[in-house]
C-alpha cells in the first residue's frame, strides 16, 4: 500500500492491472491489451497460477492482490481518500457503495454504472476529475476495463484508478467468491465452473489449456538460454 500512497501524494494519474491466467492467454492476441500490461504502474498476481509461476520462472515472490484486496485493504488503511466506482449494473454499484459507507465510513464522492455508451465517455471522465478523485475503481470485463485505464490516461486526473472486474457483485451479493482454502490453491476457477457449468467449463478448458501450454514454452525457452 505504500506504493499507491507515494501515487495519491504525488498526484498525478497511474493505473493498476491485476494478471491472472485468463488475461495472459486473452494478451496473446491482443497487442493493445499486451502492451497496456506491460505499461502498468502497478502489476499484482491476481491468482495463485500466477504467483507460483512467477516464483518458479523468475526466483521472485510477487503477493496475490486482486481488486477486491484493494478494496478492503484501502477501505482499512485510507477510508478518507476520495473514491470513485464505476462499472456493473446500477443496483450492484450502490449496493457496493453502502456497504463500503456503512462498514468502513468510507469517502465516497461518486459512482456509475457500466452501461454507458462512447458518447458518455466524456462525461463520466468529466465527473470523476470534478470530484478530485483519488482512487477510481473500475468494474468491467478484460479487456474493457483495461482499454479505459490505458485510454484515457490522458483525461483522467485521479491519482490511481484500478481494475476490479467482478468484485461489485460479490460485494453486492450476486455472484459469491470461491473459499480461502480455494484461492490459495489456485482453484478459484473450478468454484466458478462448478456456479455456472454450462457457461464456464468451456471457457476454462480453453483458457488453462493455453496457461499451461505458454507456461511450458516459457520454462523450456528459460532453461534452453541457461
């Protein structure tokens, strides 16, 4: 948390990507996702795949901070910052906003929902500057959320604005997140499929498949070049 503290000091406008596995296959064939990664102030492991590859690939021990971490983790340290959420459906965004109200007190001076449309854009941007956010938390899917983050860095004047996918509906109670045990272990992805089979075991399928696959060629390009 020092980090972002040292941001909110100094003022102007940073931006945070929380990696999982998902998000390193999706960057494979988007460049502009690919590149937005590679440019963030603030890159956390989102997931216990990555952690664990990071510490076997590259000998360095890297804390799971997904946006939901953040949330809480600042809603404890900095409930006086000014904060602003923007993503999901209104009834999830507000639902979210209370419970950080009534929790932690928390400050805050403005939120939106997600369904808005590119001629919005200007407005929402507009509002969040007025408010003099510090911290802009953003609840929408990969890649959009990561296109918002990394296309209006040069309008936006908060101080850091993070990435938080679907962290509103837990918070507001419509979608639930996978047991501690789960996460450490790196099966967030199995509770998921388990909650929506018929829309998630395909998409995992897929997505691990390819993790692991990438995983491989890198452990076997790192040794080759030892």
């Amino acid at each position: 948390m020092r980090l972002v503290e040292s941001f909110v000091q100094d003022g102007s406008y940073h931006y945070q990507i929380s990696l999982n596995a998902g998000k390193i296959v999706a960057a494979q064939k988007d460049q502009k996702l690919l590149s937005i990664i590679n440019q963030a102030d603030i890159l956390n492991a989102d997931g216990a795949p990555i952690k664990l590859i990071t510490q076997i690939l590259y000998r360095s021990y890297t804390k799971l901070m997904g946006g939901l971490d953040y949330m809480d983790g600042l809603a404890i340290r900095h409930p006086e910052y000014k904060y602003y959420f923007l993503g999901s459906s209104e009834k999830a965004v507000q639902r979210t906003v209370d419970y950080y109200k009534i929790k932690y007190n928390l400050n805050v001076v403005g939120w939106r929902n997600g369904y808005y449309t590119e001629a919005e854009v200007e407005e929402i941007i507009r509002d969040i500057n007025d408010k003099d956010t510090d911290i802009l938390y953003v609840a929408l899917g990969t890649p959009q959320k990561e296109y918002f983050l990394y296309d209006h860095k040069d309008l936006l004047k908060c101080k850091l604005a993070i990435g938080v996918g679907g962290a509103f509906n837990i918070i507001a109670g419509f979608q639930t997140r996978a047991p501690k045990f789960l996460q450490h272990l790196g099966l967030e992805w199995l509770y998921r499929v388990i909650q929506e089979p018929g829309r998630m075991w395909y998409r995992y399928l897929t997505g691990n498949s390819m993790f692991i696959w990438l995983t491989l060629k890198e452990i076997f390009k790192k040794n080759h070049n030892l």
